[in-house]
C-alpha cells in the first residue's frame, strides 16, 4: 500500500486537489453515491491520475474509524516539513518584511490545522515549528487546514531557541502571547519584520522561547474564562499585526 495520510471529506478533499493534485495517490468512493457532486469530484480524481476504488459505506467507516467521510476517503502523500536549511533559503527569497508565525511544541492537530488556515488568510509567509513535542503533518492537520498544507510553508525546525536567535539577527522581531504580560497587542509596534510567537496548548511560551521574545503581549480577557484556544489567539495577534503593516505599508516592501 503506498504510504501517505488517509484524508476524508469533501471540502478536505477538494482542498487536496486544488492545492497539489500530485499528492493524491489513492481514492475510495461509496458506490451507492451517483450525485452530481461526487461525480465531479470523480473526474477531477481521474485527471490526476489517482486510483480510485468503489467501495462501501462500512468500508470507507473503518477506513476512517467512523468519522463523518461523506462518501470519500483520499490517501494523500503531501510534500515533507522542510527544516533548517530551507527555512535560511525561504527568508532569504522574501522581497518584503517577513512575518512569520511560530509554534511552540503545539500538539493537537487540530490546532495546527487552524493556526495553518488562519496563516494562510493573513498572508504569512512560513509557519515554524519543532520537531520534538510537536505534532506534524497528519491527516487531521490536512483536514482542518483545508489546503494550508500547501500554500503556507511550514518548517520544522532542530532547535527552536537556536532558530529564534538566528530570526533576531535577521533583524526580525519577536512577540510572544503570554497572558501575564502588560501590553494588548494593538499598544505595541507590530508593522516591521516579525514573528508572532504562541506558545503550547495549556502550558503557553517554554521559558527559553519567552526569554527569546523581543516583547510579550496579552489578550485581554473580559469574560469568565481564562485564556483562548491557541489558533483563536493566533488569529487575534496576526490580524493586528496584519492592520498594522497595511496601516504603516510595510506588507509591501521592506522597512528602510
């Protein structure tokens, strides 16, 4: 059987196809659909070359241990996470102020699913995370992602702390979200070349990422609950940063 991850449902796998149809390895199909739409999606599994199997519902149940399919499952083998090395290359073909999104041993997939969706919306320009205590590409990901997989690039990288130092000597800032800092992120100076730095589910920034931070920023929380989910939070930080450089023109063309 060829290796890769087992992806199901149709915006997830439409998301495959559109984003890099040569990932698409194998399909299976529920041979009792003969709707219009799957029989789109059959053709456009045709055309890039996949091998496509018809197949019962109670298949395509085990396939995916009873997740909601609708009627199709992909096995799909995307490109590798890069590393170091390509991630020196990756910056240094940027034209304009990076910024970049930086995950501190995130390890649910769904959660890297959505930081990677919500990356790709605001434009970032690569998505790094560690190797160790830290979740992949898994089919999840690919699911919740819908298609970031493939625009964003993402790097896993050797040594985080390493990493970051070597993103400040490129001159590219860094802010951590961290709930016990003072600043809200819109009274800080987002505009310029930078990394927004999220730390783990529940346990937020290691102490060797906050300490690399140029400055640490908070979310404030006017409710009963104490924090947001990491991709929710991700979202609130990138988006300000993404007002800031559009107010400030900086999106564009690097600082001076």
């Amino acid at each position: 059987m060829a290796a890769g991850e087992l992806i199901h449902g149709l915006h997830a796998v439409r998301a495959a196809l559109r984003y890099d149809p040569a990932g698409v390895v194998e399909a299976w199909m529920e041979r009792s659909r003969r709707d219009q739409r799957m029989q789109r999606l059959r053709e456009e599994l045709e055309r890039c070359g996949a091998r496509i199997q018809q197949v019962s519902r109670r298949e395509l149940d085990r396939l995916t241990d009873g997740a909601a399919h609708q009627g199709v499952v992909i096995r799909f083998r995307g490109a590798a996470p890069q590393g170091d090395e390509a991630l020196e290359g990756h910056l240094d073909g940027l034209a304009g102020a990076p910024l970049l999104l930086i995950l501190d041993q995130v390890q649910d997939p769904h959660n890297l699913g959505a930081c990677l969706r919500t990356a790709d919306a605001a434009g970032v320009d690569a998505v790094v995370a560690p190797r160790d205590r830290a979740v992949g590409l898994t089919a999840t990901v690919h699911k919740v992602a819908s298609g970031a997989t493939a625009s964003v690039p993402f790097f896993q990288v050797t040594n985080l702390a390493r990493t970051l130092e070597a993103l400040k000597q490129r001159g590219i800032w860094l802010v951590g979200a961290a709930g016990e800092a003072e600043s809200p992120p819109w009274a800080l100076d987002l505009d310029g070349p930078l990394a927004v730095v999220m730390g783990a589910e529940g346990t937020g920034l290691r102490r060797l990422t906050r300490e690399a931070c140029d400055f640490l920023a908070r979310i404030p929380m006017a409710g009963q609950v104490e924090s947001l989910n990491v991709s929710v939070a991700t979202g609130v930080l990138l988006y300000e940063a993404v007002r800031q450089r559009q107010a400030a023109g900086t999106a564009q063309q690097a600082p001076e």
